[in-house]
C-alpha cells in the first residue's frame, strides 16, 4: 500500500507536492476504511481529488503512472526517453531533474524509493527500508561522467564483481535499476519484492476515454467470478441486465493477417506457425440478456455491447476494474469517474468498494461536489483532496484536513460551490 507520495518538476508541479493516504487521528469508518500497518501507520483505502478543469487532477494520476511506468519499462537503447516530462512555463525547470519519493508497504515491510530524472537520463536512485525508524539502504545509484555508479549495503545484499560489472552495464542511464535488475540472474530479495509489487499491483490508469468494455470484455472471458460479479453488481444498480454471454470469435483482423503471412520471404514457416498458433487473434464478444416486462408478461431480449449506452458500458467497465484492484488487493486510479454515470451510481460503486477491499487502494478525481456530502456519512474527511494552479500556472495539492472549523460545516458541497476551499475555476 501507498503511504505518500512526494514529486517536484512534473508536468504541472513545479514545487514540492506531497499526496498522502495515511490518515489522521479521526476514526470514523475505522473498520472499512483504515488499514493498521505493522509500526501502527494507518493508511486509507480511498482518495478524492477534486479541482478545476486544467488544474492538474489528471496530472497527479499521470504523474504516478510514468513512474510506475519508469520502474517497469525496460528499454532497449539510450535514445528512448525515460517518460518524465518537466514543468515547462519556467525558462529554468525544463532543464532541471523531476524528483520523486514515494513510501510504501510491501508484505509488512516500509519502503522508501528515490529518484532523480531528465527526459533522458538518471541523476540519482535510491532503495531504502525499515526496521525502526531509520532508513535501511539496499541500492544506491549515482550518475558520475556519464555512467550509473551503483552501491550496496553489504549487510542487506552481498554483490560480487562480476555481479556487479553485470548490473552496472545493464544499467542504461535512461533505465531505472529495477529494469537492469531483470537482465541479470542474481537474487536481491527486498529489489524482487519492491520490483514485482510495482508491476502487478499498479493498475492502469482508468480515464474518461479509456476503452473500458475492451478491459472487461476479456476479463469476463477468463474469470467466471467476475461475471457472477458484474450481474450482482448491475442487478444491485438496477439495470435490467440478467444475463452475459459470452462469445469467442476470429478477430476481423485475421484475414488479412493470413494474407500477409503468405507474402513470399516475410516469414520463416517457423515464424508462422508461432503468430497462428497463439490465440492473439481471438476476441470476446459479449451479449447482454434483458429481462423486461410488458403486457405479454416477462421477455427476455439480447443487446451487444455495441447496442449498450454508454453509461452501461462506462459503468461495467469501472466495476469490473474496481473488483480487479480488491481482488489483487491492487492501486487503482479512476480520472473523472463521475463520467456518464449518475452521482448515486457514483456513490454506490464507492460504497461498494469500501465495503469489499481489503488493503486495495483506489484514487479518483471528480468534479462532482454532492460527494463531498458524503462526509461521515459515506467518505472520511481525510480521503479529500484538492488541486489548484497559482498564477505562474503551477499546481499545488492541499488536503481538505488542512482547514480548521470543518466540525461547523453542514454542507461541505456548499462550502466547496462558495470557494471556502478554494480549487474552483474563476469565472
């Protein structure tokens, strides 16, 4: 789980911004929201962020996926870009580093990763952990005339000289070590731990525009739970949806897939029977039985996916996500969710989620200000946050806990509409 997140010079943040998910002293929701951390670190379950258009709500989400991105991505030459993209309405951020801290937890353990990063290459990098409330160093990495210099805490990880020769050319100035790592047959326990909870445990970012009904079109192919979900969900939701069939078809590109597998010396027979025989041209397709009553009594009517609206499409699409974070006890993050779908749907999918997940966590942002009167009867204070951009069109990030006299508040949507928290367009 996330602990917090710091980052400087990125995208829209010049400045120093922190998000965090642990939570303050407030135990309303305790038992469904509150997940307790083996030092007593209490860390939330959801985050809301709210704020203007262009205010960069999308930006913090981005933010984490080009560094989870980063951590994951394995580039083949020094010419590809690391991902990170500079604040840029300053003549002197773009040629500064992006810097990043992010503390988390991992099977009981807290860790802390550091980095420092151009467009084209990695200042510093850093691996630490806990024990006490020291920091624990497991890999260091400076960039000295060009080159990754890299260091180990002999106590934590013993590295050879032909280990570490291998990891240091592995170690491309545009490529974080978590990615050199996996070039080289060594064992380092907390780097394989903190390197495979990356990759399987951060989702990609859900956005207004993302092909959702392609995501739990083939999920619901490989996971029959997940369609026993998704009926419960939208009978719960009351959508007249009773039934999912689900199809497997040759995608339409295959055709012409086979046409060109016979273009004469483009394939090796021993290529073509590998692209044929792996089922990468099959595709889902699924039929949505509705039940619906009349006067000839109850019928029952098959629609496709492409025949749904698309609040129904937008809506099976998140759920199905949103299960996917719960089950894996996973990092969701959802821009817009409030996105063709209505605000009770809205509230429902957020109880849902406080009610199913474990140690999951789930961000959103929204412009949908009745949510925040959700608070102490749906969401905690502390799950709210707002982004705003000064005058020099940077962002800063605040938390809603950071105001006093909130006990007095009634309506927090009112407060919100009335610019006592700010984060709200001037027009």
């Amino acid at each position: 789980m996330i602990e917090e997140i710091t980052f400087k010079n990125v995208l829209s943040f010049k400045e120093e911004n922190t998000f965090s998910f642990e939570a303050t002293a407030d135990t309303t929701f305790e038992a469904q929201q509150v997940v307790t951390m083996p030092n007593g670190t209490r860390l939330l379950k959801l985050g809301i962020l709210y704020g203007p258009n262009a205010g960069g709500k999308s930006n913090l989400l981005r933010a984490i996926s080009i560094l989870r991105d980063f951590m994951v991505s394995d580039p083949q030459n020094m010419d590809e870009p690391t991902g990170f993209e500079q604040f840029m309405l300053d003549k002197e951020t773009p040629s500064q580093p992006s810097e990043f801290n992010i503390k988390f937890w991992v099977e009981g353990i807290r860790y802390w990763y550091q980095l420092k990063a151009t467009r084209q290459q990695v200042l510093q990098e850093k691996l630490s952990y806990y024990k006490t409330t020291q920091p624990i160093k497991v890999f260091e990495r400076v960039l000295e005339d060009g080159q990754s210099v890299l260091s180990f805490n002999p106590a934590v990880q013993k590295i050879d000289q032909e280990e570490q020769k291998a990891l240091t050319l592995n170690c491309l100035p545009n490529k974080s070590f978590f990615a050199a790592r996996g070039r080289v047959n060594i064992k380092m326990e907390h780097v394989d731990v903190v390197r495979a909870w990356v990759r399987d445990k951060f989702m990609s970012m859900v956005g207004p525009h993302t092909n959702v009904s392609r995501y739990y079109r083939n999920k619901i192919g490989e996971d029959a739970a997940l369609k026993t979900h998704l009926l419960k969900f939208m009978h719960q939701a009351d959508f007249n949806i009773t039934g999912i069939n689900d199809k497997i078809k040759d995608a339409q590109y295959l055709t012409h897939l086979s046409e060109i597998l016979q273009t004469e010396g483009l394939f090796t027979e021993e290529e073509k029977e590998r692209l044929t025989s792996q089922n990468l041209y099959k595709e889902h397709v699924l039929d949505f039985e509705h039940t619906v009553e009349n006067n000839r009594g109850q019928e029952i009517y098959e629609l496709s996916t492409r025949q749904e609206s698309e609040g129904t499409t937008r809506v099976m699409g998140v759920e199905a996500a949103i299960y996917e974070a719960v089950k894996n006890d996973s990092i969701l993050m959802i821009d817009e969710i409030e996105s063709s779908l209505h605000p009770k749907l809205i509230e429902f999918i957020i109880q849902e989620y406080i009610t199913n997940s474990n140690e999951s966590q789930m961000l959103l942002t929204t412009h949908y200000p009745g949510l925040l009167n959700t608070i102490d009867d749906l969401v905690r204070k502390d799950n709210i946050w707002f982004v705003e951009k000064d005058k020099s069109g940077a962002s800063n990030l605040y938390s809603l806990v950071e105001f006093k006299g909130l006990n007095k508040i009634s309506r927090f949507d009112n407060a919100y509409s009335n610019g006592q928290f700010g984060a709200l367009p001037n027009i």
